[in-house]
C-alpha cells in the first residue's frame, strides 16, 4: 500500500509524469486512462492535472478519499454586503480579500470554505465559464446578489463625464490584476474603442470597492469603476453603467458547517433585505438562487 502521508508542502496536484513515475508506465499510458476516466483527473486552465489525495487512494484501490477539512475562510472579491452579513452572522468566517482570480485559485487548491466571485465572460455571462473550466468537484455556485456598477465621480466631474469615452486623460484609479473590475473595466474600454493608455495613470491600486471610493473622495483619482453602495457611502457622483452578479462558490462538505450555515440563515432574514436597501445599488432579489451544480 502507498504511504499516504504527504509533507505538509506536497502539492495538491500530480503532472502527468509525476503519476506516470509513480505508476511506472509511461506517460502515454496516463493519457489514456485520463481519456477513458479511469483515474481521477481534472482539466485546469487547459492543463492535465491528478489530485494527489484521489491518486493515492485510486491506487490503494480503494476510490475513496476522506473529505479534507475546508479551513473556514471566506475568499474572493469584496462586496460590501457580504463583508456586513459575515460580521452580522457571527459565525467565525475568516475573510480574505484578493480578488475574483486569486480567491478562485485559493478555493480551487482547498484553502477555503467559500469565495466571491464577479468574472464576466462576455455575451452577458459571468462566473459560471471559469468555474466550470476547473473541473471542480463537490461545490455549488449561487447568486448573492446583483450590483449596480458605474463610474465613481468626484462631484466637481459628475456633470462633465457621460460615457466611458470621457475618462480619456482623467486619473482612472486601477484595481489589481485578477481582480474583477480589472477585467470589466478592459472590457469596456475595449467595447468603446479605447485602452487603458488613455487613461492618466492614478497612484496605487483599489484592492476593495471601498478603497476605489476613498482614492475619489480623497482627491487621489479622478475616476474610478466602483459600485453604487460605495459612491453613496462616501457622497460622490455616480455614472450607472450595468447591473453585475456577485456569486458565491461554496464547497458542498463546507454548506452545512456552522459558519457557512450561519451566513446562508442570515441571507434569508429581513435584516439582508433592510441593509441592502440602505447600503443602495443592490438587488437581492434572486439572493440563494444555484447557478451551478458541481458534479
């Protein structure tokens, strides 16, 4: 029997040499097995990849893997209400904020129980594609809610811009890479003929909604793509632009523990419903609703 017990840095995932040497066969003959599905695999971003834990076990011949323990940690994009309802619920979630790309990345590698997500695809869809490009198992996609977002303005430039094509040499404060309104905001400019190099560059990067508020409030930019609940938040000038999903993928051995479970409960309590209202820009009204079932 293969000793299942891997160091603490052993990677989640084998390449196909490595499950080829450690099958001894050749890498041919791995290829083939994955093509038939009769070795656990996954295709990430395009790339064979073999979950370390399903190999050992596939090979013990047992085809079972204990569930791992999900660490309880919210990952992903920050969206106001979320970061509220967490807090309100009080179910010990710890939060990690890096964006829709990064928190993606950190859920798919088993590092948290659940992440925020706003990818758009283009042709009006969002999320669902690079979700299901991971050949995740075991986790639901769900709407939390949809945002209203547009450019935050500065009251002195609220009157003045009127479309994108306006921000032309005005300080556009960036968010970062991987980030989702980073990849919103290039699909807009692109739709609009135009690239970030005509945007005036803004000193540092957003790397919440808030912080894309407080560098237009505090004079640091001129303009940034933010949401409406921030540009009320800090009284500044708002351009609506669309209505964005905000989504939640969520292991399924994670949905029923006490945090997750005390963040799901709250989501369906007057209390959401009154916070969104006064937070401003958000509908809630398809808040639950599963977008994407795992296999």
């Amino acid at each position: 029997m293969p000793n299942d017990t891997a160091p603490s840095d052993a990677p989640l995932y084998l390449t196909t040499k490595e499950v080829a040497d450690l099958l001894r066969v050749r890498e041919r003959k791995v290829y083939d097995l994955a093509g038939a599905d009769e070795i656990p695999h996954r295709r990430i971003t395009g790339k064979l990849l073999f979950p370390r834990d399903e190999i050992m076990a596939w090979i013990d011949g047992s085809g079972e893997v204990a569930p791992a323990q999900v660490p309880d940690v919210l990952t992903g994009s920050h969206d106001p209400l979320l970061a509220w309802a967490v807090g309100e619920s009080d179910g010990g979630l710890a939060v990690l904020q890096n964006g829709s790309a990064d928190g993606l990345a950190c859920f798919a590698a088993g590092k948290a129980a659940l992440t925020g997500l706003h990818i758009p695809e283009g042709d009006g869809r969002w999320n669902r594609s690079a979700v299901a490009s991971l050949g995740l198992r075991d986790c639901v996609l769900i709407r939390w809610a949809l945002r209203e977002r547009g450019l935050i303005l500065p009251p002195g430039l609220a009157d003045k811009v009127k479309s994108l094509n306006d921000l032309a040499g005005l300080r556009v404060v960036r968010r970062q890479s991987g980030a989702g309104a980073a990849a919103l905001l290039d699909q807009l400019l692109g739709a609009e003929g135009l690239s970030t190099d005509a945007l005036a560059p803004a000193d540092g990067v957003a790397r919440t909604e808030s912080d894309a508020a407080i560098a237009v409030a505090s004079g640091a930019a001129d303009a940034a793509l933010g949401i409406a609940a921030m540009a009320r938040q800090f009284n500044l000038g708002f351009l609506p632009i669309l209505m964005e999903p905000f989504d939640l993928l969520i292991h399924r051995r994670a949905y029923f523990t006490p945090p997750v479970q005390s963040l799901m409960q709250l989501a369906h309590r007057a209390e959401i419903a009154q916070k969104a209202s006064s937070l401003g820009g958000y509908d809630i009204s398809t808040m639950g609703e599963v977008l994407w079932n795992g296999p």
